[in-house]
C-alpha cells in the first residue's frame, strides 16, 4: 500500500531559499509545485534537481506583485495539480516570494515602499485568500518573513515594516483558518548567504564579518539552515502549532 505523496507550492522557489526549501522537501517525500517570476531557466534547473533527490516538482509563472494575475495562477495551478497528481487541493503554501530594498528611511521613496508592500504583504494578503479554498483541510501555510521584524538594520525600514505586517496577518489567518484545521505561522530567517540585497552578506566579507558578530552562534546562516527549517516544520509533527513566529537567526542580536 502506497501513501499519497504530500505538495507544497513555494512562491518564488526557483532561486535562494525557496529552491532549497524545494530540495530538502523533495528529501523528506514532498513533491513541490515552485513559482518563478521571470527566470524560467532557474526555475527548470530546480525541478531538474528535485527530480535528482527522487521527488516531483512543476514550475509555474507568478508575479506575486500582481493580484490581477491571481485568477489565472489558481487556474493553472488547479490544472497542474491535476494533471500531475490527479489530485485538486495541494497540503502546504509556503509565502516566500520576495526581494528586498536597501535604503535609509529617509531616501526611500514612494515606488520602493509600493514595491516592497505589493509582493511581501499585499501579494501574500490575496495570494492566499484565493488559495485558501485549494488547501486541504489539517493543511498548513508557512509565511517567510525576516528577523528584521524583530531587531533592526538601519537600511531595511520599508522590507522589515511590511515583513511586520506579515507577522501580524499570520496570526489572523491562523485564527480564521482554524476551523478547517488548517495552520499558519511565520519562519523568520536571520542574515543567510544568499543573493538577497545583491548577496550582501554573501559576496561582501566586511558585511558577512559584522553579522556573523552579532549572531550568538558566531556565523551567518546558509540557505541550508532555512531550507531544513521550512522542510522539517512541514514534514514534521507541528499539527498543533499555529500563529507561532518561529526565529533562524542563530540568536542574532539577542
């Protein structure tokens, strides 16, 4: 007797810590349907490599920017899931999706805080409003935000106020979706090589250097440390664990 495969859609899981979070999922047995915005190379590569670790993985469009397009996304996404799995509602929806803006409070302008509310809160406002009917029941949402919601980086005042609302929103779908037995918390990475911000803490040693000192456990995160996080939360025995704001950060700045 075989057991039906779990699946995850990860939003902007064709790149950094979404495409991690991928690969360890397809690890621990759960295929994964992955967004990508504009690099539909990166995107077939990652499900090559989910292919490589024995899972299955489908690569679709999205701007999570653009609610408009939600329509047509839930559209696809139901014919994916069909034609892939035969199945119509998928297990967990991980909001990862995003970029940042690096700037002083007082040099940021209009454009950049619309930018930065439209993809990491707005989007994932009605990205999962309109999912929500597409996740089964005892299912569980996982929403990326940022241990810049809770220390500060001078630099990050429009990406960490919209990660904050997140953190606060993740709490009302937690209690709204509870009925259907459905989760909802927060994983709330610290500073991870990645090319986030252009690979700041990555590519830029003086950078790297002064995190990993503030950081209790003395380095900065690799993108393995988040995407064996994100995998272990959904693959793991966390069914009672809702609106929780869960830190990867090593202990940074406590």
């Amino acid at each position: 007797m075989t057991t039906e495969r779990k699946i995850a859609l990860i939003t902007g899981g064709s790149r950094g810590l979404g495409r991690n979070s991928a690969i360890h999922l397809a690890a621990k047995g759960i295929d994964t349907i992955l967004t990508y915005r504009a690099d539909r190379a990166a995107a077939d590569e990652t499900v090559a490599e989910i292919g490589k670790v024995g899972g299955t993985a489908v690569a679709l469009q999205l701007d999570t920017a653009e609610v408009g397009g939600f329509d047509d996304f839930a559209s696809r996404l139901a014919a994916a899931l069909k034609q892939t799995w035969g199945r119509e509602q998928l297990d967990f929806l991980v909001n990862n999706a995003g970029s940042g803006v690096f700037k002083p409070f007082a040099e940021t302008t209009e454009a950049d805080f619309d930018a930065m509310l439209n993809v990491h809160l707005k989007g994932v406002f009605f990205l999962t409003q309109k999912l929500a009917p597409m996740i089964a029941d005892g299912g569980r949402i996982l929403n990326i935000s940022s241990g810049l919601s809770r220390f500060v980086v001078p630099g990050f005042a429009a990406y960490a106020t919209m990660k904050g609302g997140m953190d606060v929103l993740t709490t009302y779908m937690a209690k709204e979706l509870a009925e259907r037995q459905i989760t909802v918390n927060v994983l709330a990475p610290g500073a991870i090589e990645t090319d986030f911000g252009g690979g700041m803490v990555r590519d830029n040693a003086e950078m790297n250097a002064h995190m990993a000192s503030t950081i209790a456990l003395g380095r900065v995160g690799l993108p393995d440390d988040i995407g064996g996080a994100v995998s272990s939360y959904l693959a793991g025995d966390f069914g009672w664990m809702t609106a929780q704001r869960i830190e990867v950060s090593g202990g940074q700045l406590i």
